[in-house]
C-alpha cells in the first residue's frame, strides 16, 4: 500500500505543471545564487559545497511545500475526508505524500549538482563517493519523515500554505544547509540538534569534504524514527479534533 500510494502521488506531482515547474527552476536559481556568494566571498574551494547545499534546499522545500500542498489540494478537491476515513492509520495514508515529495525532491541534489559542473566547471571530486549516495538517501527519508510529522498540522489547518511559508528558510538556515551553524546566534544550537536536516546536511558535506559520515547518517536516521513515530500520534490526534470540530473540508 505504501509503495502504491508513493507511485501513485509522484505520478500526481509529475502533472501538476506548477509543481513541475518549481522543481525545475528553484533548485537551478539556488546553485547560482549560491556559486556566486561563495566566489564574492573568496571560498573558491567551497563551491562543491555550495551546490551540495543548494540542492538540499531544493530537497527540503519540495517536501515542506509538496507535502503541504497535495493536502491542500485534496481538502480543495474534496476528498480529504475520504482519505482520512479510509479502513487504515492515517500515518499509512499521508506517508505516501511526504515520501512522494522527498524523492521527487532528490532531482533538486542531481541537478545543482549537474548544473554546478556544467556552468561553473565545478569539480566533483567526493572523498566517499559511496557514503555520499547513502547519506543522500538518508537524508530523503529523514526528510520525509520529518514531513510526516509537520502533515499533521497541515490536516489541522484549512490554510496549510501560511504554515509552509514561514518553515522554508528558518529551517534551511538553522540546519547549516549553506551557511555554517557555527556563525549562527548561540541559542539556535538547541533547535539545530533536533533537526534531521541538520545531520543529514552534515553528513553530505562530510562525505563530501571527508570526515566520519556514519555518525551524522546515524543520528540522521534516529531522529527520522523519532519524527515518524511522533507523526503517526499526531495524525491520529488531528485526525480525531479535525472531524470532532468538522475542519476537514472547506465548507
């Protein structure tokens, strides 16, 4: 059931031309915008860098935005309902759509990464080309599962968007996806270290610059069981107010 409803929602997003569209061009806007920032500041020896954490950004955003918005598409559409009272646990139902958005999101790392070498002439030189590959894959699922957890407010709320709005960057910028935690405010520590994107960023770039990947993936995974189980209360509690309160649909 899970592997059908991921087909099920890729093949939904690979026809929804806006979703197309956003995936195509923000992960490319990103790899420059990031290229750029880091040549003008003298860290020639970091662009590789740079585009492994752009295409992150990608990842993350068509989760955030993706997972956010097939809910809101199916309350608009109307069948959310139908969704959330099918004979299974909601955390079973909505999985496939946090799944779906993070490996459709994987084109975001593929391409700013293409996009890097081809322009920039960026050389991909990883020191643990294998443990890149794994960590990436982590870092999907972690993503995903991460999604999950956040799915529940999105089926509390009737306006996912102004929730998803308002994540993107603070998330993307307290995880270290392009700048370094360390020159971050003190107490943005804390909120980092519970965050998978802060350790599946930090394994990329470990596999990528060289240093002990596995404990990063490690904690990485850890934290995505955290958030899947913690996601699959959750559900089961929105799901009961949602139609205790008859939020579920728009009317």
């Amino acid at each position: 059931m899970l592997l059908l409803g991921t087909i099920t929602h890729i093949k939904q997003i690979s026809r929804s031309p806006l979703e197309v569209a956003i995936a195509m061009v923000v992960p490319i806007v990103q790899a420059t915008l990031a290229v750029y920032l880091f040549r003008s500041g003298g860290e020639q020896h970091r662009l590789i860098e740079a585009a492994v954490g752009a295409g992150l950004m990608g990842v993350w955003s068509s989760v955030l935005f993706g997972s956010g918005g097939a809910i809101q598409n199916q309350r608009w559409q109307g069948t959310l309902e139908m969704i959330m009272l099918a004979p299974r646990r909601p955390v079973l139902v909505i999985l496939p759509i946090t799944l779906a958005t993070g490996l459709t999101g994987a084109y975001s790392l593929l391409a700013t990464l293409a996009w890097g070498r081809l322009l920039y002439g960026i050389r991909l030189d990883f020191v643990h080309p294998a443990a890149f590959v794994v960590a990436a894959v982590v870092c999907i699922v972690a993503l995903g599962m991460f999604g999950l957890l956040l799915a529940a407010t999105f089926v509390l709320m009737r306006n996912a968007n102004a929730l998803t709005n308002a994540l993107e960057y603070p998330i993307w910028l307290v995880s270290g996806m392009l700048v370094p935690i360390t020159v971050l405010p003190a107490w943005t520590g804390p909120i980092a270290a519970v965050l998978p994107t802060t350790w599946g960023a930090r394994a990329l770039r470990e596999a990528t610059t060289g240093g002990p990947v596995w404990p990063s993936a490690g904690i990485c995974l850890a934290i995505s069981i955290v958030c899947l189980i913690l996601g699959s209360f959750a559900l089961t509690y929105v799901e009961r107010r949602a139609r205790a309160t008859a939020t579920l649909a728009l009317a």
